[in-house]
C-alpha cells in the first residue's frame, strides 16, 4: 500500500508540474493513450493527452489539436489566419469563450477582445513541438478560474527534443509548410529552438494567402519536478479572408460555394511573448512560480451583411486590438500524512492585467469610413485559491477547493458615458469526492461554481455607440454552477472506459457582439449532457478510440417557445484507429461527427450535420527518414463547417432577407510531408 501510495504522488506531482524533457515524460508512461489514470484524476471527464497521441492527430490546422480532447470540436468560418470556432459540452464557445486555454502557463484566451470575449488565437501553436496537453470540463477545479466553466486545455512544449527534426511539406491548394526543432546542449542545460514558414491559399477563387511565421526560443536547466526555463516565442500572420456566404446566393447560381462576397476581407495578427517558469520539489513540499510578458495586435476586416446597413460604401468593418498581457502565477503545496492520511494542500495565485488599445470603424476595402469607438482599456484580476487532496482510506479520496476573483476594470472611451471604472468579485467552491478502485473502476462525484468574465466595456456602456440609445450596463463576473457524476473503468482487460452525466447552469448567456461593438446580457440557460470515452488496445500494433457526447441546451427563462440556445452543439463524436509498430508503417483514420445546432432560439431552422474522415499513412526509409502521406475530408463531403441564421443583403437587393449563411469544408485534399531527424 505504501509503494502504491508512493508511486501514485510521484506521478502526480510529475503531470502536476511537467515543464521536463520529452523523455522523461515518456519514462513516467503519460503519453499514450493505453496509460492509466486510475487514482490520478478527480473527475472522470479530466485526463492526460500524451505527446504519442497528440502525434497521432490529423489536423487541417493548428487549433484542431484541441479535438484529441474528448468531445471537442474544432471549426473555422474564415478560412485562414482568424481564430477557430470551438465547441464543447452543449455550447458555441465562439473564439473561446468559456474554454480557457494555456500554452506554458500562458493565457491565450484574450479578454475584451475586439472580436469576441475570450478570442483564442491558435495560429501560433506548433503542434510538434507539444509534449503533453491536460484537459479538465466544468467548474470543479479551484486552479483554473476565468473561462474555464465549459471546460479547459493546459498545453505543455517539451523541454528537449529526443532528436533534431527537419521536416518539409507540401499539399494542393498551394500548402508549403517547413519546420526546423533542435535541442542541442549549452551551458549548464539545453538551447531548445524552432523555426516554422507556412503559405496556405485554401480551395477558394480568391485564395486565402495565409502566411505565417512561427519562431521559439528556450533555454531549460533541470528537470520536471526541480527546474526551470526561460522562453521566448514569435508569431506573425496575413490572410485573405473567405468569411461565410448567403446559401440563397449559391442555390440561384450566382455565388461559387468558395467564393466570398467582399474579397477586402481579411487581417494580420501578431503575437510575441518572453515566459518563464521555475519549481523545486522536495519529499514534503512543492514551490511552483511562472511569469509571463505577451504582445497581441490584431487588425481584422470583415463583412457578414454586405450591404445591409450602407448600400452605397458595404458593411466591411475593422477590428483593431493591441495589448500588452502580463502576469505572475505561484502556488506552493504541502505533503502531509495527517491523521495517516496522505494529504496535499496547495496555496496559489494568479495575476494577470491587460493594457487594451481597440476599436470598431466602419470600412470599405480596408479604408476607414467611419468610427464607431475607441477605447482604452485597463483590466486587472487577482485570484487566489486553496485546493486540498485527501486520500482517506484505500477506496476514497477527495479534493475540495475555494477561489476568491477580484477584476477591476477601467475604460477610456471615445465618449464619456463609456468611460469610468468598475470591479467585481466572486468566491468559488468545489468539491470532487472519488470512490474505488473497486476492479480497476473508480466513481466520481463533482459539485462547483465557475464563472466567466464579461468584456470591460460592456461594465460600463451606456450608450450604445451604433444606435446612440441609452444601454444597461453588465455584470463584470457571470456566474456558473455544475454538477457531475462519473466513472472511469479498466476492468476489461486492453480497454478504458469513462463516463460522465453533468448538468451546468449559467446565470446569464452574456454575448458580447464584437461585430457591433456591444453587448448583450442574455438569458439564463441550463445544460444536461453525457459523456462516453473509449479507448481500446486491440493488439500490440492496433488501437482503437471512440468518444461520443450529447447536450440539451435551453434557457431557463419563462418564454417557453424560444428556449433553444442558437448554435448550441447536440452530438458530436469521433471513431479513431491508429496502426503502429508495423516495420516501416504506421498510420492513422479519424472520423468525426458533428450534430446539428438550433440556429433560431424557436429551433424552426437548425443546422445540418457534417462529417469529415482524415487520416494518414507513413513509411520509414531508415530510422532517420520518414515520408509521410495526410488526407483530409477523404469522403470529399459538401458539408458546411459553420452555419449561421441572420439577415442580409446583397447588392442587387432591394430589402434584406433572412437566411442560412455557411462557410463550407474543405474539399478532400492531400498533404506530402518529409521528415529528416538527425
């Protein structure tokens, strides 16, 4: 019992704080999808993703590395360049709202952003270079706060590189994509470095000419648990925007499904950042402490209702955002054995404040028109938490935790009824309790409050900048509660079962329209979903994945005739098989489903459901070269990737007119990639 007890918190404390080299997470056996999470977990919808796996992925774009999460789907609306949509547990989490994703510790979710609460921006991710990512879903950890109710993504980059790696790509549609990674030793630790150049046009008549250069910098001493690293990281981008089109104008013949309307669409975005992150971990406690310094700039062109609203010059309109985000994350934890029971209590904080420059104008090709607002933002969060594991006895264990979040918000607007100061906080239990294992199967119970934040400027709006009428002012902390219970399982010999039934109630659907710069306090809604996550090792060189989840989404309000939640996600699935340790091959077929969605809240027009079928195959020539072969949408499908239902009017339009506007999927194409390690 003592060994087991032993082995169990040295796994913990290295998931807890791995930051170390890509081999030492292969030695603690975290990165396949066959190692076990018995009695490292406090939920069953929670989970390690291991660097194996994350290999395994066939992902169109970098974002879509988030779908290895079970129940997660990835999708875009604009072609290149713009932040992914996301979805998850019965909600359109739009660019990111209320899915709280880090990359070393570092937000990538953007507060009062131009475009949308929450805009993550994954463009700048490199999905080689990931060495692990943990997942969690609802409001039942007191260490991820803002964001992170529907659920969160903590993204690891590994230390070192068991191998340089040198790899090549080129694909249809003018994909050209090199990479360069290394490691080597310097001084008293190791220099990682990387280098990535990509140009993608997509399959559309005006082609998308996404360029994009990623660049990361490291220097790493030490190891998981006692370390450190200093990090620097560069992202550049440009794209032509091919935003989604009215389905009325394709089915008269008039629009190619790959064209767009205003062809002036599109951006360029930015994003450097300087982080660092230290531990030191000792037989009785556990000191963690990580800073970062983050330059986002955004200017984003986009036109949904052509000509709606100015039949003479169109409805283009630009988004710009500069910020400065900077902050400082501690915790420390104890290990104790109270009473005999093996106890670890953890004191943290997080601090994060963001210096905000952004906007609305109205456009036409890119010239500024007119201006809508300008604000100066200043946001500053303090949060502090206590998170306490127990393990009672052989068969119980708990995790309770408090958080305390404090904002201030500071608006400098173009005009005075906007401008002021405001604060809001909120205290935030959970409690996990976790039975078993009883034959290799553990029971979960989770009960938790979260919340998100709402846009800065939303606190303090009073007029609205587009009608000029007077506007109530929104909450700055929206609150969630959740509830759960679940079961993960290896009972069966070869295969992983886990299961969850949740409920999560939000106070108020806040929906920040970035595209009219206000928002707007929704109703409150409720979510029952369930959760299935299978993984089977049909032999040593065949496994095999299966997850599948369903959500009910309504509002909660009296108005029971409109009580569906527009674009809210029902059932989603992936089936997966990934073949491995054949000699020279190996290879992977991932399909996934994506359900339809209410469209009005009357659930009268609701989204078709789509499917995509990727996969790849590779061949080792030597043990240094492989060639490998991706495939998207191999069923060549005519799906839409995002649907929408609004009005809009076109130029040869008298009167606007309601209807479903799509961005479709990308039609099948293939992917040649040569890699060289040395």
């Amino acid at each position: 019992m003592k060994l087991r007890t032993l082995t169990l918190n040295l796994l913990i404390a290295l998931h807890a704080n791995a930051f170390a080299d890509d081999s030492l997470v292969h030695r603690v056996s975290i990165d396949g999808s066959r190692s076990s999470q018995l009695g490292l977990l406090d939920a069953a919808n929670a989970g390690m993703i291991g660097q194996k796996k994350l290999e395994n992925m066939t992902t169109y774009r970098p974002g879509e590395l988030l779908e290895a999460i079970p129940g997660v789907i990835v999708s875009q609306h604009s072609g290149e360049g713009k932040a992914n949509q996301f979805y998850l547990r019965g909600f359109n989490l739009d660019h990111g709202t209320d899915l709280r994703t880090t990359l070393d510790d570092m937000p990538v979710n953007q507060r009062s952003h131009s475009h949308g609460q929450g805009w993550t921006d994954l463009n700048f991710l490199i999905p080689e270079l990931a060495a692990r990512m943990d997942y969690k879903k609802g409001p039942y950890s007191s260490t991820t706060g803002d964001f992170s109710s529907a659920g969160s993504a903590a993204i690891t980059y590994a230390n070192r590189l068991r191998q340089s790696i040198f790899s090549s790509t080129v694909g249809e549609h003018n994909y050209q994509r090199a990479l360069l990674a290394a490691s080597p030793d310097f001084a008293d630790g190791s220099l990682f470095y990387a280098l990535e150049l990509m140009h993608n046009d997509g399959p559309f008549i005006q082609g998308d000419n996404f360029k994009k250069i990623n660049a990361v910098l490291r220097y790493s001493e030490g190891f998981a648990n006692n370390g450190f690293n200093l990090s620097a990281m560069l992202y550049r981008g440009s794209w032509n925007a091919t935003d989604q089109i009215p389905l009325r104008a394709v089915e008269n013949g008039s629009l190619d499904p790959y064209d767009a309307i205003d062809h002036s669409d599109g951006g360029q975005a930015h994003r450097y950042s300087l982080s660092s992150v230290w531990r030191r971990t000792n037989n009785d406690e556990a000191s963690k402490v990580s800073a970062y310094l983050i330059h986002n700039q955004l200017d984003l062109f986009s036109n949904f209702t052509y000509f709606m609203d100015d039949p003479i010059n169109g409805d283009q309109f630009s988004q710009p955002d500069k910020r400065v985000t900077s902050g400082i994350n501690a915790s420390h934890t104890w290990h104790s054995h109270l009473y005999g029971n093996n106890t670890d209590l953890t004191l943290g904080s997080q601090i994060q404040n963001d210096n905000i420059f952004n906007g609305l104008n109205k456009t036409r090709e890119r010239q500024t028109v007119s201006t809508v607002r300008r604000d100066h933002i200043k946001e500053l969060s303090i949060g502090l938490y206590a998170d306490m594991s127990t393990r009672w006895s052989e068969y119980f264990r708990s995790n309770l935790g408090l958080r305390l979040d404090r904002y201030q918000f500071q608006v400098q607007s173009d005009r005075l009824e906007n401008s002021g100061k405001t604060s809001d906080q909120l205290l935030s239990p959970s409690a996990s309790l976790v039975f078993g294992p009883w034959k290799q199967t553990e029971f979960y119970f989770n009960l938790g409050r979260g919340f998100h934040s709402n846009d800065a400027r939303a606190t303090l709006t009073r007029l609205d900048p587009q009608s000029l009428q007077n506007t109530e002012v929104s909450l700055g902390l929206v609150r969630s509660y959740g509830q759960e219970v679940g079961l993960r399982s290896e009972w069966l010999p070869r295969l992983q079962t886990s299961i969850s039934l949740y409920r999560l109630d939000f106070d108020s659907e806040l929906n920040f329209v970035g595209d009219a710069g206000t928002t707007e306090a929704g109703r409150p809604s409720r979510r029952h979903g369930v959760e299935i996550s299978t993984s089977y090792q049909a032999s040593n060189w065949l496994n095999i994945d299966l997850d599948a989840a369903y959500a009910r989404a309504r509002y909660r309000d009296a108005d029971i005739a409109t009580r569906h939640v527009v674009g809210a996600v029902e059932g989603v699935a992936q089936l997966s098989a990934t073949v491995d340790k054949l000699g020279a091959w190996s290879g992977a077929l991932r399909l996934r489903y994506f359900g339809p969605r209410a469209l009005t809240e009357d659930n009268l027009v609701r989204s078709r459901p789509s499917s995509t079928l990727n996969g790849r195959i590779s061949y080792k020539f030597s043990p240094s070269v492989k060639l490998e072969l991706e495939g998207f949408n191999l069923s060549n499908r005519r799906d839409s990737a995002i649907d929408y239902y609004y009005a809009s009017q076109l130029k040869n339009e008298a009167v606007a007119k309601e209807d479903k506007h799509f961005h479709p999927i990308e039609p099948r194409s293939f992917r040649l990639m040569l890699v060289k390690t040395f």
